[in-house]
C-alpha cells in the first residue's frame, strides 16, 4: 500500500531537486524516495550501542598471545606434520 508524504519547501530548492531528477532522468518523487532511502541507509542503525558493547566487552579481557614469527613456525610445523 503507498501513502502519500506532503512536503513543503521553498520554491528555489524545488527547482533545485526538479534539475536533479531530470538530470537522472528521473521523477521528483522518484528522486525524493531515492535520497531519503540513501539517508535511512547512513543512519546507524538500532544494534549500534549493542555493537559498541560487545567490542568494549571484548576489549577488557586479557588473551595469551604469542611473537608472529614464532606463531607461524608451529602452524608451518603443524601443516609439515600432518601431510607426512
């Protein structure tokens, strides 16, 4: 079901957005549902704050590592190993 959307503006930034859809080749309304599709898009969305979180959470436990090179000698060790 489509529902129409009333928007007032001034007459210039009208003109404005009719050369831009025609450039697109394209209707005004078309144009308009197309920008506020690509504005919804660069908003966060709502599982940001859980996202942050989680990295926070992440970020505060402690994790053994181990020096890169001495990390790929075991796996290239490992591989050696298993294709005798």
């Amino acid at each position: 079901m489509s529902i129409r959307l009333q928007v007032v503006m001034d007459e210039a930034e009208l003109r404005e957005i009719q050369r831009s859809a025609r450039r697109q080749r394209m209707t005004v309304s078309e144009w308009v549902r197309n920008a506020l599709r690509a504005a919804r898009r660069a908003e966060p969305g709502p599982d940001r704050g859980r996202k942050l979180e989680a990295i926070r959470a992440s970020s505060r436990h402690a994790f053994p590592t181990a020096d890169i090179d001495q990390m790929l000698a075991e796996i290239a060790r490992g591989r050696a190993e298993s294709d005798r």
